[in-house]
C-alpha cells in the first residue's frame, strides 16, 4: 500500500513540473539533448531529441514538433536581424572592393592659354576720313564764295555792258556750287558718325575682352580647387588603404 502512495506522489510531482514548465513564458537557454544511453541503439534509424531553445521571437524558430530533421540542419534563425547586417556587410565588401582598386593620378594642372590682348585703336582710318571731308567742304565753300563775288562784280557793271545770259549762266553755278557745298557738309557729318560708331564698337569689344579674362580667372579658380579636392581624394585613399591594410 505505501508501495502505492509513493507512486501517486510521484506522479503527482511530475505532473506539477510538466505544469509548471508550460506555464512560464520564456524558455530555457541553450539546448538540453536528452543522454545518448536513451537513444536508438542503430544509427540509421531517426532518433529523438528533446531541444530546449531560447529564441528571441517566434518566426525564429524553423522546425516544429515532431519534424524530422538531418546534422548541420538549422533549428532557429535571427532572419530579421541577419538581413540588414548581411547588407551591411555588402555594402562593406564593396567599400572595400574600392579600396582596393589602384589610385588614379590626380589630375596636372594644364596651362590655360592666354587671351590675345585687345588692339589699341587710335581710330585713325575715321579720323582721316574726318580730315579729308573737312578740306573737301573747305574747298567747295571757297568756290561758292568765289562764284559770289563774281556775280557780286557783274552786278556793279552797267546793264548794257553785261549780257543777260552771262549774268543767268553765274547764277546757276552759284546754284551748283551751293549744292556741291550741301553735300560735302553731309559727307563730313557721315564721317564723323562713322567715328563715333567705331568709339562704341571699341567699347563693346573692351567690355567683351574684360568677361573673357574674368571667366578666364575663374576656370583657373576652379582648375586649380579641382585639382587641390583630388590631391586631397588621393591622400585619403591611400591612408584608407592602409588602415583596412
């Protein structure tokens, strides 16, 4: 009878244990297999294990009761964690592909050519043209004034000493000396504008030739900064190289 009773117990006991361990929520760390001395005398027959496993989430877990599984099989896998380190250690095998790839040269510093300079332009061809206009009109104002003293003359001569047709035939040079003069007044005002023309086309050239030695100024600026930034890529990947050397 006491036989009995010590039996009861024990089953008691082990009831309550198997109770309590379904009862606690965190599972036991590391794996517990059971002895060797419990397992199937034969190796090719499957034997049975019981694993006790700490996981830190449930998907984690890749097999389930009663599953059958072969050596080197995984049981539990990080997934979520294992991916992002895996692209990070891409992304670190790439950077170090980088690194080890041989240092281009920087770049050497390429002499810019020079602009040409600008022409003096003293404007001498306007300027001759100015002269030659001046002493045309010179001239033709002297033959009108000429003509005007000549019919002024026939003018004090006595009537029947003149003939009508010569007095006609001075007032119409006067007339073509009057126009000679008009035009030679309009060649030297179109001489004078073709200076002041030129003057302006000088400026504008002036201020063409001062942006073209500004951008000049700055393309070198800016060739000799790409040439320091690759001077500077150079040394940090050759300290790089060393470091992961």
């Amino acid at each position: 009878m006491r036989r009995f009773k010590l039996i009861a117990v024990l089953l008691l006991m082990a009831g309550c244990t198997a109770q309590a361990e379904n009862s606690q929520p965190a599972p036991l760390p590391m794996v517990a297999p059971i002895s060797q001395s419990s397992l199937a005398p034969s190796g090719r027959a499957s034997q049975q294990f019981t694993l006790r496993l700490t996981l830190s989430a449930l998907e984690d877990l890749k097999v389930k009761e009663s599953d059958i599984v072969v050596v080197n099989q995984v049981l539990r896998d990080r997934t979520r964690e294992r991916q992002p380190l895996e692209a990070q250690k891409q992304q670190l095998d790439i950077q170090i592909q980088r690194l080890k790839q041989p240092i281009p040269a920087p770049l050497s510093l390429r002499r810019i050519p020079d602009i040409a300079p600008l022409p003096i332009d003293a404007f001498d061809e306007e300027q001759a043209a100015i002269a030659q206009a001046k002493l045309h009109l010179e001239k033709v104002e002297r033959d009108r004034d000429n003509q005007q003293l000549k019919i002024d003359a026939l003018s004090t001569l006595p009537p029947n000493e003149v003939p009508v047709i010569v007095v006609a035939h001075e007032q119409e040079k006067l007339k073509q000396r009057d126009i000679e003069v008009q035009q030679a007044q309009a060649e030297l005002r179109l001489a004078e504008a073709k200076l002041e023309n030129a003057k302006r086309n000088y400026q504008y050239q002036s201020y063409q030739y001062s942006l073209e030695l500004s951008k000049r100024d700055i393309f070198i600026q800016h060739h000799e900064l790409e040439h320091e930034r690759q001077q500077q890529e150079q040394g940090q990947r050759q300290r790089d190289q060393k470091a992961a050397a």
